[in-house]
C-alpha cells in the first residue's frame, strides 16, 4: 500500500496540476475569451458560466484519477456506488439550477455534482491511506497554490484590452506550466536516483 500511495501522490501531484491550472485559467481568461469569441453582448452571463464551469473543471479532472484508484484497489461496489449518487445529484441540481438561474444555474448544477462527486472520492482516498483532513488540504494545496499568482496577474489585466490580458494569461500560465514541469522533473529525477542508489 506504501508504494501505491507514493505512486499515487506523483499521479495526483500532475494530473491536479493540470486541473487547477485548466480551472484557475477559465476563471481568469473567462472575460477576454468570452469577449473576443462572442462579442461583448455576452460577457456578463458568459463570464459567469465560464467561471461556474471551472469548478467542474477541477473537479471532473481530479475525480477521474480518484475513480481509476477506487477500481485499482478492488472497490468496484463503492466506485458503482459513487457513480449513481454523481449521477442522482447530477440530474437533481441541474434541474433545480435551470428553474432558479437559467443558464448559470445549469452551469451551477454541473458544477455542484462534479463537486461532490470529488468529495465522496477524496473521502475514499482518505481513509484508505489514513491522511488526515488536513494533511489532504496540505498535499492539493501545493499543486493548486503555484497557479493563484498568474490568476491573480491576469485577473489584475482586466482593465486593459481583451488582448492584452488574454496575453499576460498566456505569459504567466505558461510560465507557471513550464516551473511546475520543470520541478516536478527534478524530484522524479531525485526520486529515482535514490532508488538506483538503495539498489
């Protein structure tokens, strides 16, 4: 279980990299993409959309590595399981999102089942590797935080042109894309070194 969990951090560590930054990104870049694409006439539900999406974003791509450890681990009851009550809350909250809010509720409901889908998976995880609450906080946390600064530069861009701030997302997305690659390279090449060197 020790070296599924070790394996399972690195899994993690990449693939929520990838969803948070894919999330902070569409929070960030929903005004200037939503603008450029749509037109003007637009922005102020599809903003709102966009940045209600972005939670399914993080959510759905985070849950799908938890659900591939579920089924890794034998627990096909549990992920069946998991999977109608995703699918219950799914239908229940977009249907309630549409009669409250339109567009945005739909959005809303997506997002909300999406959410507590990765609730359920994360508890999962949890128990099956004794983390704490908080030590799960601690080990999300460092692959969301690296990606708040270019969220907050590009949000900062907003009064500039559509262009200009959709370009200073490109810059600082890129840029956190290619430190957190870079450093996660270096600890798999340390990582893997000091397996050479236990041999």
């Amino acid at each position: 279980l020790e070296r599924v969990e070790e394996s399972f951090r690195g899994l993690m560590a990449d693939g929520g990299a990838l969803a948070a930054g894919a999330a902070l990104a569409s929070v960030a870049l929903a005004g200037p993409l939503v603008s450029i694409t749509f037109g003007s006439d637009y922005v102020t539900d599809g903003v709102l959309v966009v940045q209600l999406l972005s939670i399914a974003i993080f959510s759905r791509g985070l849950s799908q590595l938890l659900g591939s450890l579920m089924l890794s681990q034998g627990a096909y009851s549990g992920a069946a399981l998991f999977k109608l009550i995703e699918v219950t809350v799914f239908v229940i909250a977009v249907l309630v999102g549409v009669v409250l809010w339109e567009l945005p509720g739909v959005a809303a409901g997506v997002s909300t089942a999406y959410a507590v889908a990765l609730f359920m998976r994360l508890d999962y995880a949890r128990r099956l590797f004794a983390w704490t609450w908080g030590g799960l906080t601690r080990i999300m946390a460092r692959f969301i935080l690296p990606w708040v600064p270019a969220a907050v530069a590009t949000l900062a861009a907003s009064p500039a042109s559509d262009w200009a701030q959709l370009g200073v997302g490109i810059l600082t997305f890129g840029l956190t894309a290619v430190y957190w690659y870079l450093l996660r390279a270096e600890s798999f090449l340390r990582t893997a070194l000091a397996l050479r060197a236990k041999r």
